[in-house]
C-alpha cells in the first residue's frame, strides 16, 4: 500500500497546481485498496457473468440485455436521451451524441452541429437510459472510456418523490491524466420512504481505488453483483468491494452516458473534442431463486 500513497501525493500535487487556476473543487485522492490485476478472469462464455463462469449463483440472462448487433438503439430497451435530466451545465444531453458503429454504442461529443442548445449550456454528449428497472441481479457492461475531460459512467438510479437511490458502477475520467488509475465506486441515497430506512438527507458511500493500468486505455468489463444483502463490484471479474446492503432495495434503471463534473475536473475542453465513449455490450441477470 505504501506505493499507492506516494503516487497518491505525486498526482495530487500536480492536480492541485491545475485546479488553483481553474478554481475548481476536487477532493483529494485517498485510495483504499489496490486492485490485483493478475486475477483478471479469463471469458469461457457470454451466457454467465465474468466473474461467474461456473454459474455456482444460477444466474439466469434477462431479454433486457442487449449485444447492440443492429445498426442503431432499440428502442423498444433504451431512451436514446435521459428523458428526466437535461445535463448538468455546461453539457446538456443531445440525442446526436449517441451512435451504433460496428456492434458498439459509441457516445460522443458536440455532434449537434448548429441544432440549438437550452441557456447555460455550451457543449453536448450522450445518454441512454434503460426503459425497464431491476431489483436485484447481475449487471455487466464491457466499456472504452473516453479519452477526453468527460466524466463515463455506467450506473442505476431511480428518483421519485418519495424515494431516490443510485449505485454508481462505472464513474472515472480517465481522460485526464490525474484520473488516469482511479477507480470510483459509490452507491448514494437521496431519500427514502419511512418503511425503507426514512431518509430526508443524502448520503453516500464512495470509494477510490488504485488501477495499475491506465483505464482509458483499452476495454474493460465491469459487473455489479446486487442481492438484498450485498452490493458488489467487479472489473474484469475481479471482486474489488463488497458493501452491505441497508437502503438499495427499490428497482432502478440502467444509465450509460458522459458528462461534465467538476469534482473530477471534467470540464469540457475545445482542445478535445475528438473523444469516444465505447459500450460492446449490456447484459443482466437474475437469480433464478429471486424475483425480477
């Protein structure tokens, strides 16, 4: 571990003298572990999860999963926008952002052309978001970050009045060179009803860990593995933490997208424009002893 925190100052020096100019606010790193890399899982088949090629959890594969084969989103799976958040300024969600290439959703950036976009925006990106919830279940997709200072996510989330939780599988920048070996991990709830923990302030849970390869680099798979008493999370079939489940028990949707963020420094840059967010595939499962 003593490595991790030299790196860990190194980079937040540098980070530091960046942000004075840009005015910004970013917490500093403070990495809790060190992914192990070498125990990457080797893929035997599509039908189970990578962390999971024996099937010992009985997974079952739900219609919801999708190869992206056609040449364009199904619809009848995804909205090819988020039809509940316009974006967080100054990146507002445009449907012209999102493409399907050669069996890859492939999100990018400012492909609105001269289309007018809302005040207090300046810059454009992607979203898709899944037109049916989960609760409970195994969740995969196989992901090339953006290479560009846009935050690429991959995570659930379901907002109601009454009730609001999230669970941020994928959330990195590696498009900026200070972000370039962290991988986040947080799980968050807004709020929720009286019989489901009764919370009326938000909190998370978030955790910063170590990749000794650069991220943005090449494919990598990440999985959530979500039961009624665990929540945990995988990259390349690797377990890298493990929470107890005490609030996410509301179904939520699957969200895949970029966007500016300002805690990781991603704040658009007309200089990097060219970059592409990559999604081979989504696939879930459920257990076959559990409900939908």
């Amino acid at each position: 571990m003593k490595h991790i925190y030299i790196i860990t100052a190194i980079l937040f020096s540098s980070l530091a003298s960046n942000l004075y100019a840009q005015d910004l606010t970013i917490p500093p790193k403070n990495y809790v572990d060190s992914v192990r890399i070498e125990n990457a899982v080797f893929r035997k088949n599509k039908k189970y999860p990578l962390s999971d090629q024996n099937n010992t959890g009985k997974w079952k594969k739900l219609k919801a999963s999708d190869e992206f084969e056609k040449n364009k989103i199904n619809t009848k799976k995804w909205f090819p926008y988020n039809p509940k958040w316009k974006g967080r300024p100054p990146t507002f969600f445009e449907t012209s952002n999102v493409s399907v290439e050669k069996g890859e959703v492939v999100i990018r950036v400012n492909q609105h052309g001269n289309k007018e976009i809302p005040d207090n925006y300046t810059h454009t990106t992607g979203f898709i978001v899944s037109k049916e919830k989960f609760l409970y279940g195994y969740f995969e997709a196989e992901l090339k970050l953006m290479n560009a200072p846009w935050v690429s996510g991959f995570w659930m989330a379901n907002g109601t009045p009454e009730w609001w939780t999230e669970i941020d599988i994928c959330e990195n920048a590696p498009g900026l060179v200070y972000n370039r070996h962290d991988l986040n991990s947080n799980i968050h709830v807004f709020r929720s009803p009286k019989d489901q923990g009764d919370v009326k302030k938000h909190f998370s849970r978030p955790k910063k860990y170590y990749f000794p390869k650069e991220l943005q680099k090449d494919y990598h798979v990440w999985g959530l593995e979500w039961t009624p008493e665990f929540i945990r999370f995988y990259i390349d079939g690797i377990l890298f933490r493990e929470a107890k489940n005490t609030h996410w028990h509301q179904p939520l949707e699957i969200n895949i997208n970029c966007e500016s963020n300002k805690w990781f420094g991603a704040l658009p840059d007309d200089n990097r424009l060219d970059g592409e967010y990559h999604i081979k595939y989504f696939r879930a499962w459920k257990q076959k002893t559990t409900k939908k």
